[in-house]
C-alpha cells in the first residue's frame, strides 16, 4: 500500500446503534472500493470487522475495529463501532482519533437511545458528520420521517444529497442531487451504472435539488450572489458549499440506500471524501494543542511529516497471533518502524515496534507512518489506551481520555481453585484492551470484583476470559462492606491470666473506648502512669486491640471510628509476655465495646443520575425508594442531572431499574461519600444474615 499525502487521507469513525446496519455499510464500502472480493454479512458472520468470536456469535459489534482502504486517491481509515450501551466507551475512544463521523440510521428503526448518547460526545469534541438513512428496502420504510425525526431528536439541520429512486422491495438506486444523476448497483459486481435523471422520476429530483442549492448558497456570500442572480450553482460550488457547511457544522449531509444490497455505497465514499475534513482541514479549525509533560506550558503542532513526532493511542489489543498491538493516531511526525519514541504520559521511553495498516484482523506491516494515518504498532511494552506518544526531544501531552465509569459489579470465583491467578492474569489483560472495564481484589470482602458498563458488557468479558485464558467463573452479587462503631464511651478490663507448670501468663489491662467523627478511624492512647503496664508491652497492648477490631462483636465486621486509651493495669514480673498482654487488650477491647452501645455502619455513595426531563419524577421517586436523599437536579440542555446520596446496598442492581424506568436513556455515575448508620430494623436483619453462617459452621 502506498503512503498517502496527509490532505488525502479520511479517518472516519461509523456509529449508531446495534442493528442499524453499520457493519454492513462498512462491509459495502469495503467492497465498492475494492478492497475486499465478496460482501460478507454480520447473519452468515464473515464480516470484516466483526470477527471476535462474541461478535459472530452474537451478530452484533463488540468492540471498535479499523478498516484501512482507498477511493479515488483518497485514503479511509474507517473505524468501525460498537452500537450497544454496554460498549459506549469504545465508541468515545474512536471518536477521539477521526476528523469526522458517518452516522448510520435504521430506516425501520429510527432514532434510538444509544445515538442520542455517542450523539452527546460528537457535539462536545464537534466532529462534522455525514449521515446514511440505511435499510429503505425494508417493508413500511420512508427517508424523510426518519430524516425528520433524526433532525428533531438530535436537534441538527440534514441536507439531502441523495434520494432513493423506488421505496421498500422496489428500492432500486439513489439519485445524486450535486451531479444530476442516478446510481444503480451492478449485479455480481462492485461497480455501480451511472446515467442521467430519466424524466419518469417527475419533478421530484428538480424539487430537492433546489432545496439544496438553497441551503448551499447561505454558506457563502459569494454564492447567495450567485444564486440570486443566475438561480442555480454549478457542482463544484455545491460541493465546496456542502464541505464549508459540514466544516463549521451548519448542517450534515444526508445520503440513503441499502447496505446488504450496495445501493448508496459508493456516493457515501465519494461524499466522505468531499465534504469531511482531512487532518490538516481539522487542524485548521481546531489545532493540535497539548501541553508540556514537565512545565504544562501550551504545546501546538501541526498535521505535517516534517513536525515532531506526536500521537495518541485510542485502543490496546492483545492478540494472539501478533502479541500486543496498540492503535495509534499519528498527530504529528513520521514514525519508522522499530525506532524508539517517548510516552508522555508516564514519562518513559518505549522501544518502539512493528508498524501495521489495519483491516478487521488483517496486518499489513508498513515502514514508516506519517502524520493523519491510523495504525498499530507492536509489542510495546508499557504504553496504554489514552497515552501520548511523541519525540522525546521536543515532548507533548495530549488530554487524557474521559470514559465513563463502571455500573454494574459482581463478585467472581474460579471454578477451580488452582485457577485463581489465570483469572486474575486474564483479567488485568482485558482490562488493558477495555479501559471500562474495573477489576479489583476488595480487601475488606476479600472477593475479587468485575465492573463494567452493563449485563451484557460483563458477559461478553467472561465470554473471553474461557476462551482466551480457559478459566470458567462464577458470579453473584458483591457483598456490601459493612463496619462497626460505638456511640458512647466504655470502660472494661481485659485481664488474661494461665498457670502452667512452668512460667505462666499474665496480662492486666483497663481500656476506654471513645467513638470518633465519622471517617476518623482509628486512634490508640497511652495514658500510663507510675509504671503500672510496662512501657515495652504498651505496643503488645495496641497490637491485641487493631487484631480485635477486626471482627467486631455485631455480625464481625471491622470497627472504625474508635479511640482506644489503656490507661491502668497491673503485670507480673515473671509471667507477664508481650503476647498475654495482646490478648488482655483483645479481651478488654470486646467487653468495652458491648458496653458501648455498638452499631453498625453501610457505605454512603453520592450518586448522579443523568435522565430526559420526562423521566425526572419516576427516578426521584425511585431514589426516595431506595433510601436516598435528593441533593438537587440540574438541567443540562433537555437532560437533568439528578444527585443524590443513596446506600450502597440498595444501588447494586441499579443500572437494570434505571433502564426500565427511563427506555434505557438514563446514565448514572457513584462515588463513595461517607458511612452511616443502618437503620435499626435493616440492622437486626443484617446482623442476623452474617451470624447464621458462622453458627452453622460451628455446630
């Protein structure tokens, strides 16, 4: 493959949501440019870009994936992404690395939840798009009332620059508004049949088309001129019109067809071409800026092979042919394969590997790599999804990625022992290729805990834990890290004393318990005078009490919150050991602490729910329902944001009810905000749950 100057090249992240046929569209694409010698489809699964074993199993994209191909001197590098909730971060961290953006709507589908949501992070990052009705040969289908209701939804102007000739099973072509004529795809080829408007198809065309010239003509006031004068444009000054517009994002084209029947595919690659930006279009209107990893002063490049080198990494994959592979958008630069660089990011040189184009699973291994190309490198060995890499000469950082957090956890566990570290391996690598993901060891449940951004997010990881590391798991719910404090001072003795027949045991200590703020945790007093407990066995006496606050007296869950002052007892010259004195404190810790009015105390999270202003009252009243206390709602744009603080407890199986109550349109972030004690009667309840065990253990 040659090397494409940078104003040639179209990085181009595809999204929408799971069914509208993105997939396919890539798939035509592909085809029409000839890159590939068949269509393949996501029902037979032998796609190009779905070729995970979860995607072809499921018939839906799981992850993000790279399409490298050429049309009409103009280099695409398409990325293709997951439509599902579950999977939005792969979307936002492709979006990160193109210039603009081909949205692809289901005709039978319309408007749907998961574009509304990667519709959100396309506004902020203000990438132009390109839109593709897809599906107008299926049954009861129109363009316009989904064209309309994608303009009332996403709130944006479409510009037609194609219409369909046929509707439903008679869909037969596209006709092009800018060039006056007609596309119809040939059969068992990738070519298309192009001619000039026939007069059966009436005044339809002549009608759109002068709405399009309309629309254009505001673009440029030398063109309204025109306009006004002469009552038309010409090609080139509809085209240079429609890419102005698409730039600034006054409006977005739209194109329509059928992605499994190839009709449109080829107007979409031409108007990709035409109207999106190359990297030097978009660094015009939006320059590479960072900052400087060591002084944070301002950094600016420019999309030339002749800068510095400067690129960021927006996926890590570990396959099991071509080892590790990072995906990296060359900002700035050329890059040879194997020459070291610098990551910014943790500040650390890398060695450098292999540089490879990249179709679905395909490598293609390249020399060099200049500005604007979309590539992989191999092997490096520290760099991650969300590093800068650049010269380490002349050093920059890029901002970091911000993905949402993770909704839904649950605690796992090997099926088989002996396979405890496998998982824990295989899923710190998983982790590596999807950032969404959050796998921890919770020390205070001793569970291990698996996080991500839904059901089917979490399945789909176990899917490839079995069958990339061929270990099996169970799952259940994590358990909730519940503690113990008191709520007023007691005294008690520990006194520990054992004869044997040699040297005996003597430890005597006085302890008195205090609670403290909440969050404060713990604190230990020495208020010994005239030598009654020996200063040398005062951290024996410590010690026996952190041990004994490990388990408290209610269901055994640690005490916090305590300060803990021994303050009198007695020794014995000979008898006495650090280790009677240890368990004297142990004694005395848990007879004061029954005197001291225990309680138990359940985490407190701060949580913020994101919903449509339809949906407000049902989620507040859910909250209310679950224990929380509303702190306030704030309105961002049609969307409020809900915070509130709720239990943890009752937040476990959110992300489900959240989704039922608001059609899946509603997002929620937590954090932990403090403890709190649990209500008497949910006490008694609890206390009782964690103390059944034990005793069934015992007897």
């Amino acid at each position: 493959m040659k090397q494409s100057s940078t104003d040639m090249i179209r990085n181009v992240a595809v999204v929408s949501y799971t069914g509208a046929g993105k997939t396919s569209l890539v798939e035509a694409l592909l085809y029409t440019a000839g890159t590939i010698p068949a269509m393949g489809s996501v029902t037979t699964g032998n796609t190009v870009s779905d070729f995970e074993p979860e995607e072809t199993h499921r018939k839906i994209s799981v992850s993000s994936s790279v399409l490298h191909c050429e049309w009409k001197h103009t280099t695409f590098n398409l990325v293709d992404t997951p439509g599902a909730l579950s999977f939005l971060g792969e979307a936002k961290t492709a979006l990160r690395a193109v210039d603009g953006v081909l949205i692809v709507l289901g005709a039978s589908s319309g408007v749907r939840t998961e574009l509304e949501k990667i519709w959100t992070t396309i506004k902020e990052l203000e990438l132009p798009c390109i839109l593709f009705i897809n599906e107008l040969d299926k049954e009861r289908t129109a363009w316009e009332p989904v064209l309309q209701e994608c303009e009332k939804t996403l709130e944006f102007k479409g510009l037609p620059i194609t219409i369909p000739i046929g509707a439903e099973s008679q869909l037969d072509g596209i006709i092009d508004l800018v060039g006056r004529n007609i596309f119809r795809p040939a059969k068992d080829s990738n070519k298309v049949r192009q001619a000039d408007i026939p007069p059966e198809l009436g005044e339809a065309p002549a009608e759109a088309r002068r709405k399009l010239v309309e629309d254009v003509a505001e673009t440029d006031d030398r063109l309204v001129e025109k306009y006004l004068a002469e009552g038309d444009l010409t090609a080139e000054e509809i085209v240079h019109g429609v890419r102005t517009g698409t730039h600034a994002r006054t409006f977005v084209p739209v194109l329509c067809g059928s992605a499994v029947r190839n009709i449109g595919t080829s107007a979409v690659l031409d108007a990709l071409a035409a109207y999106l930006p190359s990297p030097v279009d978009r660094a015009v209107a939006y320059p590479l800026t960072g900052t400087h990893p060591y002084t944070g002063e301002p950094v600016t490049r420019q999309p030339s092979p002749s800068e510095p080198l400067s690129g960021y990494v927006f996926k890590t994959i570990i396959d099991p042919f071509m080892g590790r592979l990072s995906y990296v958008r060359i900002l700035s630069g050329t890059l040879e394969a194997d020459a070291p660089f610098f990551n910014s990011s943790r500040r650390l040189k890398e060695k450098g590997g292999h540089l490879f184009y990249i179709l679905g699973k395909k490598y293609t291994q390249v020399p060099t790599l200049s500005a604007g190309e979309i590539a992989a490198i191999g092997k490096l060995k520290d760099t991650q999804t969300g590093d800068t890499v650049c010269d380490e000469h002349h050093p920059v950082l890029y901002p970091g990625l911000q993905l949402p957090r993770p909704v839904l956890a649950f605690a796992l566990e090997p099926k088989s022992k002996v396979d405890i570290e496998k998982v824990s391996l295989g899923l710190h690598k998983l982790v590596e290729e999807d950032p969404t993901l959050e796998f921890i060891r919770n020390q205070e449940t001793k569970e291990m805990i698996l996080s991500g951004m839904g059901q089917l997010h979490v399945d789909v990881t176990f899917e490839k834990l079995r069958r990339k590391y061929g270990v099996e798991v169970s799952i259940h719910t994590p358990k909730v890290p519940y503690k113990e404090t008191v709520r007023k001072m007691a005294q008690a003795q520990g006194k520990y004393k054992k004869q044997t027949g040699g040297h005996g045991q003597y430890g005597d200590c006085w302890l008195q318990l205090d609670p403290l703020p909440r969050g404060a945790g713990f604190a230990f007093d020495n208020k010994i005078v005239g030598g009654a407990i020996p200063r040398n066995f005062i951290p024996a006496v410590e010690k026996g009490v952190a041990e004994a606050m490990q388990e408290g007296i209610l269901a055994g869950f640690p005490v916090v919150d305590v300060r803990v002052t021994v303050y009198d007892g007695s020794y014995h010259t000979v008898d006495s050991s650090e280790m009677s004195f240890k368990i004297a404190a142990s004694m005395g810790f848990k007879k004061a602490m029954e005197a001291a009015h225990p309680v138990l105390l359940e985490p407190i999270m701060t949580v913020e729910v994101g919903t449509p202003d339809d949906f407000v009252g049902a989620v507040i009243g859910d909250l209310n329902s679950r224990r929380g206390r509303i702190l306030g709602v704030t309105a961002k744009g049609s969307t409020q944001t809900i915070k509130a603080v709720v239990p943890l407890v009752e937040m476990l199986k959110y992300a489900p009810a959240l989704n039922s109550i608001t059609g899946g349109r509603g997002s929620y972030a937590l954090e932990f905000h403090t403890y709190e004690e649990v209500p008497r009667e949910l006490a008694t309840r609890i206390i009782e749950e964690h103390k059944a065990p034990k005793q069934t253990v015992s007897q």
